[in-house]
C-alpha cells in the first residue's frame, strides 16, 4: 500500500500535489462530491481495484481530506473533512477547464447491423 508522506516542499503546490496529483484521489473526489460515502460505492462507481482504492483513501484520510467514520471496522463511510470540502471551488474549476479545453472523444460510430431495421 502506497503511504502518505506529507511533503517538505516549500512551494504550497508542491506540498498539494503529493496529495492530489494523483489520477485516483481526483476521481475519488468527484464521487465524493457526488455524494459517494462507502467503499463498495467507490469501487462500484470507479474502475479501480480494492488495493489501490484501499491505498488512495488512505492517504486521502492522512492527509486530512477525508475522515473515516467510524475510525476502524468494516461499514465504514468516508467523508470529507472541512478541508476536503474546501476544494469544491478547485474541484468545480478542473471540471470547467476540462469541459472547455478537453472535450469528450467522439463516439465510434455504429455500423450497419448495430442499427434497428425499424
């Protein structure tokens, strides 16, 4: 399991990115924000496995982004904490930029016998 080490860097986003600079923790941000609470909900939601969820919100609860509640046992849900909601705005902004600078790829068009014959 990957461990969180809080970074040194003087540089805040140094510091931010040893936390978010990770393709999982963005992920698992937006199902969080969508209302996501339990693990089997993530790994539903997410393709993603149980050992890399496992780690990834691990370090999202050391460092500080989340919390477990209850702390230990199996059921439990994992919700943000004053600082993980604090990065709705930041959140909502990547999702902007990506709506306008990174649009969906086309979707393969159907052939033929895929289509109804109605």
């Amino acid at each position: 399991m990957k461990a969180y080490i809080p970074s040194r860097a003087p540089c805040p986003i140094g510091r931010a990115s040893r936390v978010l600079g990770d393709r999982w923790a963005m992920l698992i941000l937006r199902e969080a924000f969508l209302g996501v609470e339990h693990f089997e909900h993530f790994l539903d939601r997410l393709d993603i496995s149980r050992a890399a969820l496992t780690s990834r919100l691990g370090i999202l609860v050391a460092a500080g982004v989340f919390e477990r509640v209850p702390p230990t046992g199996k059921r439990a849900a994992y919700r943000l904490t004053e600082a993980g909601r604090a990065l709705g705005p930041t959140y909502e902004a990547i999702k902007a930029w990506g709506d306008a600078w990174l649009p969906p790829a086309p979707r393969p068009e159907k052939d033929a016998h895929d289509q109804d014959s109605g």
